[in-house]
C-alpha cells in the first residue's frame, strides 16, 4: 500500500505540474471506500507538492512483504520439498543461485575422449557441441523472511536423476548418473547450465524453482582471486607436487596463477578424493567471501565491478541489477555458512565406460536437516497438516 501511495502521488504531481491535470480536479479530498488516501494540492506551492495523507489507523503496521500468520496459512499451497516419503513445506519468501564450476572436459575433447578421460557416464554422438562436467556446484539459499542466507555445497559425485538431450537439445529420457554429467548435455553453455539447475532442482525433493545460475570455468576463479586482492588459504595438506609453494601448514595468497590449481587439484593430493578438494573448497569459499564483502563494505561499486570484469567469462541468466540485490541481502544477513549433505561414498563401475567411479550417496535425514535450516522448513503428518513434533536436527556449517 505505501508503494501505491507513492507512485500515485508521483503520477499526479506530475500531471498537475505539467498542465495535464487541473489543480481544481485534486484540490477536493479523494477517499475510496478503504479510507487508502487523501490527496490536497496547495496552488500557493512554490513546488506545486501534492500533500498525501492517508488513515494511519488502518495502514501503519502494513508491509509489502506481509505473511499470513501461522495459523491460517494454507500449507496446502506452500512451497515444498519431498525427501523418502515425507513432504516438507515453507513459508518463507526464498530465493536460490546456483554457482557452477567447470572443467576443461566438453568442446575441447571428442566424444571417446571425454568419456575415457573425463569418467564420465555418457555415449551418444552428441553433434559438436558437448558440455563440460561441473566440478564445482553450490546453491546460495537466501531468506528474505528472516534475513538469513547460507551456502550448499553439493558433491559433483552425488548419484542423480539426470535428463538427456540430444545434440538438438530435445529431451531423450532420464538416468541415474552423477551430478557433474547434468552438464553435458544441451546444445549450448546456456541450456547444460539449465539441465543443471533442473537436475539440482530434482535431486533436493523438487521443490519450486531456482532462481538463476552462474556458471564459470575453473580456469577463471583465479580472476576472481585478483579481483579481491587475493585469497589467503591455510594448506592442510602436503600439496609441493600441484604448486612448490603449496606446503603443509603454511597460509599462501591464491592468485591467478595458483588458485585454480588448489581448487581442481584431487588425484594427487592426500586421499585423492573428491570430498578432500571440496574441503579446500571451502576453504576457498570463506576466504573469498570474507574478502569481497570487505570491499563491498568500502565501496560498494565493487559488486558492478565484480559482475562487469567477469561478464564475458561467465554464463549467466543473473543480471547485474539482481546481482547488486543479492549482494545487498548477504550483506545485511544473517550467515548460515556454508552446509553439505553426510553420507556415504563408494567406488562403483559405471555401465557407461566400465571404469570406477566415486559415487556419493547423501543420506535423507542429513538432506532433510540441512534443507530445512536453509529453508525454515516444517514437516507435513500422515493427514496433510503441520507435525507439530517435529523439529530439524541441528546442522553443523563447515
């Protein structure tokens, strides 16, 4: 209501200002049937100002944002997620982005080449477009409700339900596969990031939507290092064999030469395993984090900055304008952290290529735990209706 105040007072102004509107035809109290607004214009006004006026007994406590209260929401309608048998719902007003990092699979092999080398699951003649795999995946969760967000980080190895497209784009079936291979298929960058953002979508119980994705190449989270003056990161593990510089327990400055080599690097680093590179990560994450918002704190142009210097590089439906917004929310909110699924992983033969795979199974109750503090979420009963028992389990961020 204070917005429809707002404008109409503008439109009018004008109109009165230019000629297009008698002052006679506002001089008169306008009241509809809601007491919403009184409107005067003061001929004597130097400024020629509508005066608005409106009932503050019935609008002072509104707000654009409104929600129900509990008791007579419709949880019918909420937005909701299905983890095993059980239906989860929120009220929230929730926005999701997913962030998306590439390797150097896709357009620069053939097709025998990316399934041999990349461990991927796939075999069809793709055309000459083909996609990478995505080694890095991690969903922003904003609450504009309570003024929270957080991070899921999502392990390229989870086993997932992932649409098939042919090289025209066009829907062929589904497979069980790992997350990672959602972005092969399309016929563009753009449509293998949305085949992500859908196979994502899926993978956390179908619920409504995610908003917008952001999509980069590995190669290029060293100019994002340079663009906050470095990322300082603490090496957890003998890593002299990736970088000379990477030895265990010393803090080094990731730059554009060496950044990408601390977040890709796996096979020949500690266990070897994808769950050790999405620790450092992580570790890439809060630092770069604790960086930006510095300068964003500064200067707040930074964020136009950061957007504009990686335009070219990126694939994105994220505008810059929403980009500015998003920055706003996670400036001022709450932070979460940064969550992930507990589970199992295993080593299994792909029926695609015959070769071993790590494989993550997340487990439900850890799914259900994390997505509900991200999402505020409540359990429906056996009957429809809010389980007035039931409460999320506490959820360590990392």
């Amino acid at each position: 209501m204070k917005l429809k105040k707002k404008i109409l007072a503008l439109v009018m102004t004008a109109a009165v200002t230019a000629g297009m509107m008698p002052a006679a035809f506002v001089c008169a109290d306008e009241v509809d049937d809601e007491g919403l607004i009184e409107i005067e214009y003061d001929e004597d006004d130097d400024e020629g100002l509508i005066d608005v006026n409106y009932d503050e007994d019935i609008y002072e406590d509104e707000d654009l944002d409104e929600t129900e209260d509990i008791e007579d929401f419709d949880w019918a309608n909420a937005d909701s997620f299905t983890i095993g048998d059980n239906e989860y719902v929120f009220d929230h007003r929730i926005e999701t982005y997913l962030f998306i990092g590439t390797d150097d699979s896709g357009n620069e092999y053939d097709v025998d080449a990316l399934i041999s080398n990349m461990n991927s699951e796939v075999d069809m003649d793709r055309g000459e477009y083909k996609g990478r795999m995505a080694d890095f995946l991690t969903l922003l969760v904003i609450d504009h409700t309570d003024d929270s967000f957080g991070f899921l980080q999502l392990d390229r190895n989870m086993k997932v339900r992932v649409d098939i497209l042919d090289s025209n784009g066009e829907f062929q079936g589904a497979e069980d596969m790992l997350l990672c291979v959602s972005h092969y298929w399309g016929r563009s960058p753009e449509q293998s990031s949305e085949n992500t953002v859908e196979t994502v979508r899926l993978a956390l119980g179908d619920f409504e939507v995610i908003n917008g994705y952001y999509t980069l190449h590995m190669d290029d989270v060293g100019s994002l290092a340079d663009l906050v003056g470095g990322v300082d990161v603490k090496i957890e593990d003998d890593m002299t064999n990736v970088d000379p510089s990477f030895i265990k327990g010393e803090t080094v400055t990731l730059d554009s030469a060496t950044a990408e080599k601390f977040v890709r690097a796996r096979m020949q680093v500690g266990d070897g395993t994808n769950e050790g590179r999405m620790r450092r990560q992580r570790a890439y994450m809060h630092s770069f984090y604790d960086k930006a918002m510095a300068r964003i704190n500064s200067d707040y142009n930074f964020i136009d900055e950061l957007y504009g210097q990686m335009k070219d590089v990126a694939v994105t439906d994220i505008s810059g304008n929403d980009v500015g917004r998003i920055a706003e929310a996670v400036r001022k909110g709450k932070n979460k952290g940064i969550l992930r699924f507990d589970g199992k992983t295993v080593i299994e033969v792909s029926p695609g290529d015959n070769m071993e795979h790590e494989t993550f199974y997340p487990d439900e109750t850890s799914m259900v735990n994390v997505l509900a503090t991200l999402f505020s979420a409540k359990k429906l009963d056996e009957y429809g209706d809010i389980d007035p028992n039931w409460t999320p389990d506490p959820v360590a961020a990392e």
